[in-house]
C-alpha cells in the first residue's frame, strides 16, 4: 500500500520524464542503411564526454565536422564541465534521456552493470575485425573489463599512473647515481635532506620527497609515496588464488607504515605532507625544496620540466625504474565507453563509433591529436616559438589559451592501445622527456586491483577507509608506534569491518 | 468596503473574514509571482522528499524500502559524531562570525573619517571573493611548519616557540577546531558586515543628536540607540542562519585531512566519504533521507529560538 | 545644532584613534593572504613562500588571462545573468517583504510559513534537476536567474527593513487613497534605498560567483559564465590539455585576481547608498 503511493507520488514528478525520455527523440530513427555487414549505419549518435575530449573554445565543432565527414553519421556530443562530470551524468540517467555513448570511470562502469543500464558488446568486440586486425597491442587491459563473462565497456587507452622523478642536478651534486633499491633510495633522501643538494651553500635546507597525502582518496591509493608502500595494498585486493583480502590487515602494510614513519621522522618526507594538495607539491619542487617526485608518466614531464626552467633551475630529471622492492608501478584502471541500453542501434554504434576510434587511420589521428589545421598541422611555420620545416608534423597553439601548445586530444599516443596501420604520423612531436618517461612506466606496471561492491562494502567501507587513513597519519606524524595503531585498528571496530568486507567479496 | 449587503448574523465571521481578504486584495496578488517561484523551484521538488523512503542509484525506478536508509544512517558507526561535530562547529561559527560582524559594523559605524571608512569597508568584503580552496591553501602556507610559515617564523623570532618547536597548526588535532574558527572569521565576517551597516544607516542621526545635546557618552549611545536597532536584524540573521547549520560542507572539506579526522568529520564530509568509498553509485535514496534529517534539526532549532525571540521580545522572525 | 555636531566632529578623541589603529590592523590581518595570491600573479617565477615583492616582475599572468578570447563572451554572460537575476530577486524580495510586513491580512502566517518551510526543507539536487528539466529550463540561462532569485532568506531580511518604515506612514497614504502597489513603490521602495543597495548586492555577488547551478543546468559551453571560465583555469592546471607559455602558477593565481576586480571596480558605486541610507527623519516631523 505505501509503495503504491510513494510509487504515485514520484510518478508525478518523476517517471513522467522518464517516460518522455524512453521514447527518444528521433535519433537513429526511420531511414534504415545497411552496410556490407549488415550492420545499420546509425543516423545520429549522442554522446557524453567529460574534460579528456576537445572543449568547444578548444575546436569541439571543428572534431565533430571532421568526424561526421568521416563517417557520414550526425555527432552530438555533451560535455558537462569536467569537475561535476558525474554528477550531470547522473541526472541525465534519471531524467530518462540517455546518450547512446558515455564515457564512464571504473566504480560507474562497474555501477552501471550491475543496474542493467550497458549494452553486452561482448559478442561485438569478439566479432569485430578491430580485435581480428592484430593491431591492438595491449589485450589485456580489454580482458580486464570482462565482468562475469561479459563486456560492457571498451577502453582505447591504458589508465596511466604515476613514476617517481629525480631531479637530476641534485644527483649530481651529492655525487649519487640513480636509487636502484630502497638503501639507496633512503640514502639519496638523507643526502638530499641533511647535504646541500641544491647548491646554494646551505646544509639541510632541503628535503627528501613530498606528497599529496601520506595515502591517496582513490584508487590506487598508494601511487604517490610507492618506494615505501613497496609491495603493501591499503585496501582490498584479489589473490591469485582468487580469494579477497584487505591489504590493510597484512604485515606488508605494517613494514611499510614503519619505513614511512621513520622516513618522516628523519626530515625525509615533507612534513606537510598531510595537507598538501598536488599544486602545493607542484609548486614545493619548482621552487626547489625538494627533489624526489612522483607524479604522472608522459606529458607531465614536460610540465615538470617547462616550469623547473622557468624559474631558472636546471629542468633535467631522471624518471627512475621502480626500485627493486617495488618492483613494478600501479596502473590505474582506464576510464571506458559504454553504449547504455537505451540505445536504438547498439551494433552500428559500437563500429561507426567506438571500434571506428582505433582504426589505425584519420579517424584515430582526429581521436588522438585532432583535426588537421586546427589542432595539428604539417605546414612549414613557427609555433610558439618553435619552427617547423614543410611536412613535419606538429601541434597548433591553443585557442583558449594562446601562448600553449596543445598535446593530445582524447586518446594519448603514448598510452593507445591500437597500432596504426602505417606509422603513428604524430610519433615524432612527442617531447623527449615526456616518451622517456612513459616508456619506463609502461614497462613497469601492473594494473591497480579492481574493487567489487557488496552490500557491506557500501556500508563499512567509508567508515573503514577514514579509519585507516587516520591511523595512518597519527603513526606516520603523530608518533603513535605501528603496534598502537593497529590496536586501535582492532579496538574502533576496523578489524571486524575489514573482514566482514573480505568475507562478503569471497561469498560472491 | 463597499459590498457586503446580506447580513446574515450566522455567517458573520466568515464573511468579515471575506471582507478583510477583499481589502488585501493587492496584496495577495502581489504575492503572486513570489509564489510561484517558490512552488516552481521549491514545492515540485519536494515531492523528491519520498526518495527517502526508497533505494534508488538512478538508473530503475526507485525501490522501496521503508526506513532502511534512516536505521542505516543511524547506526553508521560515524555518523553520530559527525553529527555532533556538525552542530559544534557549525553554532560556534556562526555565533563568532556574528559576533564579529556586530562588532566591526559599531566601530566602522564610529569612523568619521569618509575616505578611510570606505576604504576599510571594501577591503573587509574582500576575502569573500575568494573561493575556499584558495583560502585554504594561502592560509596553509602562512601557518605552515616550514620556515615559509609567517606564522611559526613570528612565534620563533618572539622568543615563543624555539627553533624546530614549530607547530603544524592544519595538521595539530589540537589547533585544527580554532584555526578553522580563525579563517571562516576572517573569510565571512567582513561580508556579513553588510546588512548590519544597511541597518545601522537607516538609524535618524537625530537621535544620535539629542542624545549629544543630554550628554550621552559615546557608549550610552551605542548602548541605548544603536543596539537596539541592531537586535532584530541580528535576532534574524541568527535564527535564519540556524536553518543551515547542517549544510555545513566546502569549507571543512578543504580543510580537514586525515590527521584531525575525529576532530573535523561533519554530516556532509561523512556522508561524501561513505558514498565515495562504496564502490557503487550514489544511493540517492539515502542521500535524501540525510537530507530529511538535516532539515529536521534545522527546523527544530530555528522554531525553538522562533520560540524563544517571541517570549523575550513579543515576536518570531516571520 | 547643526554647529553643535560639526564641532563636536572635529574633536579627535582616544577612542578615534584607538579605533583607527585597530582597522588598520584588521585591514593589514585581512590583505595579507591576498597580498601573497598578488604577489604570486605578478611574479613569473613559481615561489612557494611569502615574499613583499615578486621575484621577477611581470603582467604575463593577466595577459594570459585577458588574452583568452574565450572569456569575451563569458564575460558578457555573467553581466546578464547578474543584472537579470539582481532585479527579479529585488523583486521578489521586495514584494514578498512587502506582503509579510500586513500583520493583519488573513493568511499572512500561512504564506510566510509556507515561504520559511521551503528555506528548511528542500528535495535534493535530483528531484530539483528533473523539475527544471520538465520545465525545459536546463541548457538555458533562464535556469541559472530563476533558481538563486527566490530566496527566502533574502527575502526575510528585507521585510525587516520594512518592519522599521513607521506605521503612519502607510495609514497617511491609505488614507490618501493609494493602493498597495502605489504604496509599494511610492513610500516602500525609495525608503528603502539601503536595504536595495545591501540585499541588492548580495545577490549580485551571488549570481557573479554562481558556479554551482551552472555546472549543474549547463552542458553547453557556449553558455558559461565568467566564473566557470576562471575556476576552469584555476583548476585546469590538473589536466593540462596544453603546454607552455607563462607559469601555471602565475596564470592560476592571475584568474583568481582576475575574479575580485569586478567588485572593486562596482561597488565604490553602491556605497553612498550605505552611509545616505532612509532618511527618516523628515518623515517624522
């Protein structure tokens, strides 16, 4: 009886639109083409996008003209601002008007499964000839996203993650080589902490290696300080006998949290690393307070690098392979495209759109670096101070801010995970530093665990999370031993949350 | 008025009652667009309210569930002393920052120098423009540990703290409450200047001179003429402010950090890190029936002082 | 009397200049961290601590800034939407003062309790998009006026600046023979030029700063204002989409300068209005 009437009431304001929207509005409607795979062509595909795709004072309309000359289909694509991404995607899917595409995070792919609001492209991907073309150089990351068998979602990209930098110059003047295991790494700390690093004359006005956070919000959480998490997981993980456990709870973590405590201790971390937020970390290293930093792969080197010799430092630094102990860096997982139930012609939109991206041609080009003449160019001229000869492929400055040059478009040609047919024609702009980098951390990586939801991970695992995290900074910074921490760990319930978590994963 | 033939003596007060309304009649159509408005953008959504009641990510109807959503909130291991830490920092910050802003709008109020008042006055709204991530990481530098810290720097130099004694004020389960105090002052007490000053320029400068011609000092008259000029407005701003006091959000977001954590979890920051935390999508249903909960307190603390301002000074504040 | 006041003005007591000193502290207390978000936007140098001066001096921060033909039309956006959406709150505020200020009307209790109800409780950010939705106000900028212009709390406020307009007032222009709405407009509005002036400004502030309800309502980016183009900026450094050019930190901090100057350029204007205020006092003779 009350279910009828809540049912009512909301259907009153609600299911009213939600209604509305399921009998879409006109796309992919009458006109049915065929192509030669009996596949229908799609009429017009809508699709939701965050900040990664070209904004509209970026030449939004110029990539969708040149992508609906591609293919003759109609594009709309909508694009929330980047910070409430989720947040407008969430309305949009309860007011009922979905997209047919969306791109969605790892906990919303993952979410929108288990609400039955994906298409299944399993068979779509297996059948495809993108998969049958051999060109895709990283399959692994794909079967990954299998979920009980079946694919939702698709990734043209690995997720990224961060590789510690070095600053090359402080190396050099405490005479040290590049850290391979964390002996070293603690005596490059202690000599960049208590010597004179950074050349000015002063001993021990400087320090080791910031973060933002002892331990990062999101996964995979342990990414910024990796030389001393080592091998530990803060949160929960699968075996490779398939069983679930908290990383937590194990004694890699308590080893770790003790090399972090001692390292604060001695001065080796900043000591606002509780507070910083990743700009604050930023700034610390263009000014030289420290020198170890473990930031993103690929283009953020640049970055590192452009602002280090803007304030007149010396820019070089030495992206490390992960140290012995550590083995290899976390990748986090990709960010994917799913078409939603809703969806008229989830056939013809998964080739003309998704598979279509890595086609090895145009329509990757135009995915990764843009449209020609807008976003990239071959013409002999000068680009933000740098000149280029007839034919030489190169990037354009930025409309919205004049003065940069853009780097990619959606899909970075670093981290791709489809071959071109022929060569990569934007292969040869790529900064030095920034493919130096990425190909230390491509090749030592492994992809972050994935999470599962159960009912009593939403319950506990909030409460769990902010219970670890706190033990965390009052043993790192507050002086409580590993052996307190971990008693209050079983005194505040946190023992018995954690395992009432790992049992409901291995229930599953 | 000039209706009103049938005198009928059984009908008589509701007819009066007719007549009273014929007479506003201006009046409620005035009222008209304000009415619509609000059930535009306020009354449709609260049908939204029996969300509560249902788990919804969304995606299929919502599913009831009864009062699951509040026994879960409930029994949330955290959530009673984020509640708590709601309230406290919320109450205490808005009786400083009122307490402040009644404070500086008397003496603004005494500076006779023109140019120097108008100054002072656009340089206390300032921090207003700045948003509260900029505001928290200017004021994390200047309290910082490091020799960059104005801050620890003067306490060092004074003689206070020795060298390598420096505290890490946003980082010190000790300091945290009060520095949070100190930087919502400084951020919203200039702002909230500005409705006392409109009341305070509205008082007639005459009073201001008979009292002179009596020989009323300078705090007679603030203690006889100004105040109580200032006390409705403040009794409003304070009961109006009440019924927000659970919204409390941003500017506890960007401050706390793991080390103070029992110190400065409220409502809202709780309530984000358990849904962010849960590895499904927000539960919509629950962030609702958190809502409900809110705007209970709310409601019970501004009709209690609704209460209080009526048997104290003979009315409510609307 | 007059006489009287003029020389009891330029009689300099302690009071005054303890006063004095103690806004010049609190001035100084409150440019501080400004100074330092002034100093980082001016220097092209990125330097984390406090420093009086920058280190290397330059406007290449603001001509970023300004330079972004991109802001043009947010700009004009934001004029818009705050010019609109200041006079339909005024009047929204003014009218439903107004109305709640008639203690004896019938039902005037039912209608301010109805308005408070709304300030207390509200139904959450989903059931509110999917009724503006309904309404087809997303993706327009009708949204982003409408929904900060009824404000309850405003609205408040300002029947307690009515509350001090003295009754007589209003019987005189009754008995004058005038309607509510001359009264509205003929004896309220003009005795309430602070008020207008202070309400009035707040709202502007609000609809200049307003983000929230625009990341919320707008997808289109042709129509964002002012401060999402800048807190983009500010924020956009996360997500470098472009390299090079003047230091992110001097631009970030440029946008958030950037962001006040609108108000230090207006408000000068709205402040004669604060210290003239009602003049009440020739009403009462």
């Amino acid at each position: 009886m009350k279910k009828k009437l809540i049912c009512t009431m909301l259907a009153g304001v609600m299911a009213a639109s939600v209604l509305a929207g399921c009998g879409g509005d006109g796309k992919t409607a009458a006109g049915t083409v065929k192509d030669e795979d009996g596949i229908t062509i799609p009429e017009k595909i809508t699709v939701m996008v965050d900040g990664t795709l070209v904004t509209k004072s970026n030449g939004q309309q110029e990539f969708i003209d040149r992508w609906e000359e591609l293919t003759g289909i109609e594009l709309e694509i909508i694009q929330p601002d980047h910070s409430a991404y989720y947040d407008v995607l969430g309305q949009t899917i309860a007011s009922g008007d979905w997209p047919d595409v969306m791109l969605l995070s790892p906990t919303y792919y993952t979410g929108y499964v288990e609400e039955e609001a994906l298409w299944d492209m399993t068979e779509a991907w297996e059948n495809s000839e993108l998969k049958a073309s051999g060109r895709i150089n990283n399959e692994e990351l794909i079967d990954n996203l299998y979920i009980d068998g079946h694919l939702y979602g698709f990734a043209t990209a690995r997720g990224n993650g961060c590789v510690t930098y070095v600053k090359k110059k402080w190396l050099d003047n405490c005479g040290l080589d590049v850290p391979t295991n964390y002996e070293e790494y603690i005596e490059m700390l202690d000599a960049f902490t208590n010597g004179d690093p950074d050349g000015n004359g002063v001993n021990g006005d400087t320090y080791g290696v910031s973060a933002a956070g002892l331990i990062g919000v999101e996964e995979p959480y342990v990414n910024y300080l990796p030389e001393f998490y080592q091998d530990a997981y803060s949160s929960f993980y699968q075996k490779e006998d398939g069983t679930w456990a908290d990383g937590f709870t194990e004694d890699s973590m308590k080893e770790a949290l003790q090399r972090l405590k001692d390292a604060y201790e001695a001065g080796y971390i900043d000591k606002e690393s509780l507070t910083n937020a990743t700009s604050d970390c930023r700034t610390k290293f263009y000014e030289d307070k420290f020198g170890v930093f473990t930031y993103w792969a690929g283009t953020w080197a640049t970055n590192l690098k452009t602002n280090l010799a803007n304030n007149g430092l010396d820019s070089e630094l030495v992206a490390i392979p992960p140290i012995e102990e550590l083995g290899a860096y976390l990748e986090r997982r990709p960010a994917v495209w799913a078409i939603t139930t809703q969806c008229e012609n989830p056939e013809g939109v998964f080739k003309y759109f998704i598979e279509n991206m890595l086609d090895g041609g145009d329509m990757q080009t135009l995915w990764t670096y843009g449209v020609e003449g807008t976003h990239w160019s071959t013409a002999a001229e000068t680009v933000c101070e740098n000149t280029y000869e007839e034919g030489e492929f190169h990037m354009l400055e930025s409309l919205e801010s004049p003065g940069t040059q853009y780097t990619k478009n959606n899909i970075d040609p670093m981290l791709s995970i489809g071959d071109y047919i022929d060569a990569d024609p934007g292969a040869n702009q790529i900064a030095e530093e920034a493919r130096e980098s990425q190909e230390i951390f491509n090749e030592n990586s492994t992809l972050a665990p994935s999470v599962k939801s159960t009912d009593e991970m939403s319950q506990f695992n909030g409460d769990l999370t902010t219970l670890k995290n706190s033990i965390i900074a009052d043993i790192v910074t507050q002086g409580m031993s590993v052996e307190e921490g971990y008693q209050r760990f079983e005194d505040e319930g946190g023992a018995e949350w954690s395992q009432k978590i790992v049992d409901s994963l291995n229930e599953e | 008025m000039k209706k009103t033939k049938s005198a009928n003596a059984a009908v008589a007060a509701p007819k009066s009652t007719l007549k009273n309304m014929q007479k506003y009649k201006g009046f409620y159509l005035m009222f008209i667009p304000v009415l619509m408005f609000t059930v535009a953008f306020h009354y449709l959504p609260l049908a939204g309210i029996s969300l509560a009641f249902t788990e919804y990510r969304g995606v299929k109807a919502p599913e009831f569930v009864g009062l699951d959503n509040f026994v879960r909130m409930f029994e949330a291991p955290g959530f009673w002393t984020a509640f708590l830490n709601t309230l406290k920092l919320s109450v205490v910050k808005l009786l400083l920052n009122t307490l402040m802003a009644v404070v500086i709008s008397l003496l603004l109020n005494e500076i006779k120098n023109m140019a120097f008042k108008k100054t002072t006055q656009t340089i206390i709204y300032l921090p207003h423009f700045m948003s509260w991530v900029v505001t928290v990481s200017v004021f994390s530098l200047i309290l910082s540990p490091s020799q960059d810290g104005l801050v620890n720097t003067l306490l060092v130099n004074a003689g206070i703290l020795e060298q390598g004694q420096e505290i890490y004020f946003m980082g010190s389960k000790d300091w945290w409450t009060s520095i949070f105090y100190i930087i919502n002052v400084w951020k919203d007490t200039g702002w909230g200047t500005i409705i006392f000053l409109a009341t305070l320029s509205g008082i007639s400068p005459e009073l201001y001179e008979a009292a002179t011609m009596d020989g009323g000092t300078r705090w007679h008259k603030i203690r006889y003429i100004t105040l109580p000029a200032l006390s409705n407005t403040i009794i409003t701003v304070l009961i109006l402010n009440l019924a927000k006091v659970m919204n409390l959000f941003e500017s506890v977001f960007v401050m706390q950090n793991d080390a103070v954590i029992q110190q400065a979890d409220v409502l809202q920051t709780y309530i984000y890190t358990q849904t962010f935390n849960s590895g499904a999508l927000p539960n919509y249903g629950y962030t609702t029936a958190v809502g409900i909960v809110k705007s209970l307190v709310g409601c019970v603390l501004v009709l209690v002082c609704n209460q209080i301002s009526k048997k104290i000074r003979g009315r409510g504040i609307i | 009397m007059a006489k009287v006041a003029v020389k009891k003005k330029k009689k300099i007591t302690v009071f005054d200049v303890v006063n004095t000193i103690v806004f010049i502290l609190i001035s100084l207390l409150i440019l501080v961290p400004i100074w330092k978000v002034l100093v980082d936007s001016l220097d092209l140098r990125t330097s984390y601590g406090m420093s009086l001066w920058p280190k290397e001096f330059g406007f290449d921060g603001y001509i970023t800034v300004f330079s972004n033909p991109t802001l043009y039309k947010p700009f004009l956006i934001s004029v818009v939407t705050t010019v609109c959406g200041t006079a339909l709150g005024l009047l929204l505020c003014t009218l439903g003062g107004y109305v709640l200020i008639q203690w004896k009307m019938p039902g005037r209790n039912i209608l301010a309790g109805l308005l408070l109800f709304t300030m207390i409780f509200e139904g959450g950010m989903i059931p509110t998009y999917l009724v503006v939705n309904k309404m087809q106000l997303t993706n327009t900028l009708f949204s982003v006026i409408f929904i900060p212009a009824i404000n309850i709390y405003n609205l408040v406020l300002m029947r307690n600046f009515f509350e001090g307009i003295p009754n007589a007032l209003f019987e005189a222009a009754e008995i004058d023979g005038c309607t509510p709405m001359q009264i509205f407009y003929k004896i309220v509005l003009p005795l309430s030029k602070a008020a207008l002036a202070s309400i009035g400004l707040m709202f502007a502030v609000t609809y200049w700063n307003d983000y929230t309800n625009f990341k919320i309502y707008i997808t289109n980016a042709d129509l964002y204002n002012f401060q999402m183009k800048l807190r983009s900026m500010i924020m956009g450094s996360d997500l470098p989409t472009a390299l090079g050019g003047a230091t992110e930190n001097t631009v970030k901090n440029a946008a958030v300068m950037v962001a006040i100057i609108p108000f230090m350029i207006v408000y000068p204007f709205c402040q004669k209005y604060f210290i003239s205020g009602m003049n009440l006092g020739a009403v009462k003779e």
